[in-house]
C-alpha cells in the first residue's frame, strides 16, 4: 500500500514529485522593477491589516510594482535548460506599509502574474494571486532606436486583467540614486496574510497565518533611477484596490535585484487565537 | 483596528471581498467532455493513492477528461453579465478508479486549466492543477461543413502545457448510449488529496485531508455517444502522468453534464493521524 | 530548378502546401454574433468610404458584433478531427452601413481576433485585422445556474487588444425575431477595401482594391433575440474606433448564423483608376 | 466626398492612420538570438527557392533563430512609453542559404510570433508568418542562481504552435567569437517571397515579387557566444517544415544585434515574366 510519505514534491504530492508546480525552497529571483511610491488614504491601507498586523510608519504608503521577474526553485536549478518558459514572468504588485510588534515592513495587497508556477508559490508565500498581464518599457539599446535608460527616459508600465486595464504607472526619469535610497517600505522585510480556505461548507478557513519572508543572498544591479512618476488605476466591478486611490505619488523608481527565499517563519496564527 | 474576522471573500480576505479570485459556495458547473477509458498498470495507479484512499474496482483504469467547463459562484450569479470571461475555461483531468473505506469513487491525479479561478478552486478541491491549454472537436451545425455529432463522427481533444503537447484522445463514434452507462469510474464521487504545503522549510504541509465533494442537483444532456477511442501520450522533462501509460482502450465518450457543488467532507486528515 | 508554380498552398506557397496558415477556398463559417446597432456621426462613417464606395442608405449607422466564429477550409474539411485549435476563434467586428454603385452593403472598419488563420484570412478579405480578445455571454442550461437565453435575459460583450478593454456592449432580451429581420445593414452584403502595401519606401501599395465577397449556402439559427442595447467605447492612443462614438442605440441582437463564402469579386480597383 | 488618398496609415489605410496594426518605415529592430546552424538535403532546401532565386553556396544550410525582438516603428518611436507591450515579442526563423544572380543571401522558410503587428509587418516583407510561441534560455544574474552566460553555459530555445511543440534546439558554450565570424549565411542579406493571394477564386496571386531588403546602421552586442549544438524536430500534420530535417549540426551561436529596415527593393515580380 502507498504511504502519504510515499508522495513526493513540494507543491502536490506524486510518486515521483516531478511534476510539481513548484518546486522545493530555496527558491531564487531576480527582478526588474518600475515601482511607483504614493500616497492614500491610511484608513483604507489600514482595512487590509488585520491585528496583530498593524500599519507601518508610513501608514498612507502604497507602492506598486510593474515588473519582470526571473526564478528558479533548489530541485530544478537547470531549469533554464530543462524549459525556459518556467523561469520568467511578469507580474505586478501592490504594496503597503506595515509593521509587527513594532518592526517595519511591507504587506501584499494583491498581485497579477501570468504563469502558473508564480500564482501556485505566490499563494504559498501569503501573495493574494490572479491572473493579468503586466508590460514596463524594456527598452535594448541594440536597436537603433532605443536608447538606454538614463536621465530624461520615460517609462510606463500596465496591468490587464479578465479584459480590463486595471493601472498605470509612469517615471520619468531625473536622477541616479543609491539602491539603499529606495525609500520605505521598498526594502523592509515582507509581512503576508497566508490563507487557504476549507471545502467544508461555512468552515473556518484551513490557514489563515501571518508569516514573515526569510531572504538572504541579497543583491541589486548597479543602476537604480528615480525621478517624476504618475500612477492612474481603472475602474472594475470584480476589483477592489481602486479603493487605495492616489491622492499624491511621492516618487517613482527603476531598479533591479535578486535574493534567495530560504522559507518564512509564521507570525501568528489566527486559528489558534 | 481592523481584525481578521473584518476581512471577507472565500479565497483570500479583503476588506469588501469583491476581488476574491473565487467566490462562495456552492459552486455551479456544466461541462462538455470527451472522455477516453483505459487501463494501465495498477501498481502505477496504486502509486497515486496513499491509504486510508485505495484502488478501486477497476485498479488498473484511468480516464482523461477534454472538456470545455462553465461555472459560477453563487456570491457572483450574475458573473455572465459582469464578465463573461469568468465564466468558461478549458480543462484536461486524469481520473483513476479509487475507493475509500469500501466506497466507489474516483480521484484526480493531475489537470490543466487555462483560467486562474480554476486554478485556485481546484486547489481548494484537492485538485493537482497546472496551466495548460485544452482544445477537443466543437461542431457548430450552423457551419455549412460541420455536421452534428453522431455516428461516425470523430473528435480528437489534446492538452498542450509549457509549450509541449502532452496527450491526445480520439473518439469514433458508433452508438448512442444512456447517461446511466457510462462506465465506472467516470460517474463515481470525487475523492481527492487536499493539499497546502508550509512555508516554513522542511515542515510538514498545513493542510493534507482526503476529502469528498458534495454534489447536487445532477444533470446531463441528452446526447451520450461512445465508440472507438485512442489515447497518445508524449514525453516531458516535467510531468510525471506518462508512467500511466496507456495499454488498453476500453472506451471513448462524448457527454455533457452539470451539477452543484456544494461543498466538501473532510474524510481523513494525515496531519492527525 | 524549382519554379514559382511548383510551390502551393493558398496563404504562402511551399512545395507541399499543407503549413499555409489558410486553405483554400471555399471558406465555411458558422457564428454566434452579440450586435448592437447604433447611431453616430454621419460624417465620421463617411471618412471611412473612399469612392466609388460610398454611405449607404443608413448613412450613419454603425453595428458592432462580439462574436465566436467556427471555421473550415475547404482543402482540410477534416480539420475539427486534425487540430480542433484551428476550427475556432473569438472576434469583434465594426461595420458601417455602404454602398455601391447603389446596392446596398455593410463595409468592415476594424476587427480584432485571437488566431492567426482568422487573421490572414481576413486580411486575403479586405478586413482591417488586429489580435485582441473578445468575450461574450455564453449560458449552457446543463449549468443549473445558467438558464437558457429567452426574453429578460442579459447578456454583455466585450473587446481587449494590446492590454486595454476597447469596448463594451450589453442587450437585455425582450423579444423573438425572425432572423429575416434583423435591421440594415447587419444582412447585407460585404464591400471591404482589400490592402496590401509595398515594401519599398514611398511607393504605393501593391493591392487597393474594392471588394465585394461572394456567399452562399446561408443559414441561421432558430433563436435570434432582440432587446435593449447599450454600448460603451473607452479611449485608446492606438485605436481611432473611438471617433464613432454612440450617440443613439437602435437596436441589440443575439443571432447565430452561417455561410460558405465562395470568393470575391474586384469592384474597383484603385491603382489603376 | 472620400478619396482613397485621404485615408493614411501603412497597414490599412483608414481616417487618421493612427490605429494601423504597423507603422511606417523605417523600422528598428534589436534582436537576441539562440541560432543552430545545420545540413539538411539541399534538394528540399531547393524546393523552397524558385527561380530566378537559387541555392546558395551553402546549398544545404539551415539555420534557426529562436530569438527575442525588440521593435519600433518610426511613425511611433514613442511606442516604448505609449504602449510597450508593442515594442517585443518572441520570434522562431528558419532561413536557408540561397542567392539572386549570383549574389549570396539567406531566404526565410518559416516563422512564428506572438505578436500581431509582427505577424502583418513579416508578412509585406515576405516571411511566411504563422503564430506560435517561442522561449529561448534567458538567464538574468541579478538571480543568485542565474550565472551570465559563458563558456560552458548551456541553452535551449523551443518553438510551440497549435499546442504542438514544433522544434528544439540547444547550445552549449565553448567559446566566444568576433560577431564577423557567424557563418553564412546568418549575416547575409535578405532574399524573401512577398506574396499576397487575390480573393478572386483562381486567380494568380495578388502580389508576388523576389524582395531584398535594405539594412542600415547594423550593430551587434559585444557577446558572441559559440559552441556545440543540437536541433530536434517534431511531427505535425500541419507544418511541413520537417522535410529539412537536420542531418548535421554544424554550429550553434547566441548573439544580439540591431539594424534599421529603410524598406526593400523587388528583384524579381512572377506576375510579369
């Protein structure tokens, strides 16, 4: 007889473990991020943080980032080789500051991805996950026309999602800054809600844990622009975050990076409390 | 302060629950299917099956569903108005013949959707999903060229995943048959592995339950047509289902159905026992 | 040597013309179209005419249709069997109101759809393609929550391309129609301006033509709705649809219908007027 | 009344020429390219070239560009902030070594994209473009576990279409070469079949002319990656690109470059001998 530890693989367990959606911690990125840093109104970010979860210190803060991302996990590090359509993607996602028990960090309002591996370990990480499409200029200068990144570059970025532009964001770009300089919580540790319901009817959910992200191995590339941005969010009936409307942007940032997410450690758990 | 309880939305809370990437229970399906039915070796079908779940009757047989699947949520009835695109999707399932405590049913060793709510509820489910596109024969009649199915018509379906083609099926048709006929294990309950890893590394997973769907309110189309069938199965570095290769036909099926789901049974927890 | 006549296949000639992205004709369609009929600015429909085409009876009036068009060629009739993924597609169609010569017509000014063949094959038409997507109200009764279409039911229709929702349309169903009367110039026959530009600089194109497409063997289906209509245009850099804006909604259909079209006929032709 | 020279726009002419799916020469591209470089029967590679084209002096060489392809046009060169979902996309070439009078050249057999402005541009400059997906090794070492590419880095790029995956082919790096040094017929010029069919049910074709290409202001990335290679086809009853089968690899490259396409010139039109 087959034994539940017979069962291999990180996400869905199989005889082989081979077909996994996602495969096993560490789990390796790299991204490329056009983000855009504004304000809103607090009472509105402070809705989606539930206690002990609480607001950061910059409590009206929103950053969004149009991105693409590049990734592997520890049991196929040859994916590149294997299949390369499983090692990018792009995504875009929402942002706001937070804290716990007085450290600072940022929390993950919603995402769009457009692969089935990110929108699997996004759920995993405590990423609220669906579907979209995100596009940010990408601009190579091995075509004539298309500079490189640099003072006066404008960029924009988008998110479409079930047949609806959802958002844009723009930089136009004014200054080089130190990648230390992305301002708060850009660069603060990551508090997420990790939530899988139950199937039995009207039950509590399954998990419902506050978790904090292990990262190591961090690093960024050497340009890291800021300057003017802009950000414009769209209506949709089957979408909330419009409720974080802009009311000032506070600055708009291109910047590149990597780490390693050795695995998360849980918070609190509010099943238990 | 807000509190967790504040939160709303089956999949994953927020503040209005109106962004949830799935909606509430019950859940309401129709579906168009071609269906082959074939045996394979049983110690690979056992393999998939950690007790307290067993084989079933039919150890050795397996079914693969090309549907086209269109569904509601019960919070969002009126989702065929908001956005249609909600509401259908294209799905390939692997089905093997199971029991559990003496009880005929069937569970799904893997499947390939095209849209994110599916994805996502069939997590919920204890369905081992992935992203993959679904295409199966679509007669229109209205089109001069495209007659009606019926006997001696022929329908192929096939399931491509990061860009490879994993399987076809085919299906002659010779007769029509009643709903009722339609071999075991294809009208049999669902029994399902519900899985949830932790993001802690190397922890056991938050959720891993054999569970049971609850259906209601069964229907089925009028035309059930069955006959020669084939069933190809290709190679791939990243799936694993090639090890049920097929070694005998038994039949091959075009059907439609619908039901309500309206929730699950927990059946055996493996955390407890 | 091989020769130019060597080479077959009726959308790119090779030496064994089975990869042309279109077959042959006759070309076969069956279609399930959501119209909604309105009024706009005479003179903006009429920047679209060039002479000898010209406004047709209804001078100002535009129909759009979100439709699912299911397709064959005539050299692979087999083609549903083959690859299913080529039988099919979604679109949206503008046309307005023409004619020629004083026979009335409708005249295509852009299209958007999701597969290559439907693409080229358009263009071998005369129609103004581009890829985007479209989605419209799709009820299957065997869905216990999804009634059949008939009178109070509502149904919406929308258009995606390059990221950004283009437009949609709505119909509340109050009545059954014989399909006969379906208003003009929705039955009327296709005068289209075939375009193909030349690819040396500054020249003038290789193909303007006024067309008019051949059909026969006609059929509809037996349910064609009518109701109440609305449809919304949203504002695209890329996109000048937008300047046949609704100013009156006459009308909104749900019809299904088919054809063999047969080929063309040149009207006019503009390079050597 | 309307003239014909009052519509604009390079595609399709239309009211303000803004919404044309391609814009106006010239054209600029930039280009990443996983290029395998094989022997085939030249027979077949001949039976792709009808006179006055002929087999080059490689008469039985092929190569293959699975390649990523960064464009604007000029009437657009704001694209990259407009819209950049516009300006990329993901591309597979087959090309042979071929020659007009003499002079030496390369003509394309076969290509898929993903985009729909490349599908029409490739098509007025006379590649045989059909839709598909194409994913090549893209390592970004801002990713802990990406390495930048160098010698003994291994990459594959395949090419998926209709749910079929159609080729593969990989390179494994031994060293680094002068972009001069990339065999013929890789930075040969450009020897295409335009050709546009008429509507007219057996007509001749519309258009159909020998076209070279005009380059201008070509550049290339400083790295130029060469070593072994490898290309695998796979069958489909729908592509006819199998019949050049590789017999040998002769070498396998990754190189980026860019030029600007001022337009073409005709060589040859089959219409008039």
């Amino acid at each position: 007889m087959t034994k539940i530890s017979d069962l291999k693989g990180f996400a869905y367990p199989s005889p082989q473990g081979v077909a996994a959606v996602v495969g096993d911690l560490p789990w390796h990125f790299g991204t490329e991020h056009l983000g855009i840093l504004f304000k809103t109104d607090p009472d509105v970010v402070a809705s989606y943080l539930p206690e002990p979860l609480e607001p950061g210190e910059h409590p009206d803060v929103v950053f969004i980032e149009f991105g693409k991302w590049f990734s592997l996990w520890e049991s196929q590090l040859d994916m590149m080789f294997i299949n390369p359509e499983r090692t990018w993607y792009q995504e875009t996602v929402i942002w706001v500051s937070s804290s716990f028990k007085g450290e600072q960090g940022k929390t993950c309002i919603q995402t769009w991805v457009d692969k089935d591996f990110s929108m699997a370990r996004g759920m995993f990480m405590g990423f609220n996950k669906k579907f979209g499409q995100t596009y940010k200029t990408d601009p190579r200068p091995v075509n004539p026309k298309m500079a490189p990144l640099g003072i006066g570059s404008k960029m924009r970025g988008w998110t479409c999602a079930h047949g609806e532009r959802l958002m844009e964001g723009t930089l136009k770009i004014t200054k080089k800054i130190p990648y230390a300089e992305l301002p708060s919580p850009i660069l603060l540790p990551l508090f997420n809600i990790r939530y899988f319901p139950s199937i039995v009817k009207n039950a509590p959910p399954s998990v419902c844990e506050l978790v904090k992200m292990h990262m190591e191995d961090s690093r960024n590339g050497e340009d890291v622009w800021a300057g003017e941005g802009d950000i414009k969010f769209f209506p949709s009936e089957i979408e909330e975050f419009t409720r974080l409307a802009p009311k000032e942007v506070i600055g708009a940032y291109y910047y590149t990076n990597g780490c390693t997410i050795t695995g998360g450690e849980i918070l609190h758990n509010w099943l238990t409390e």
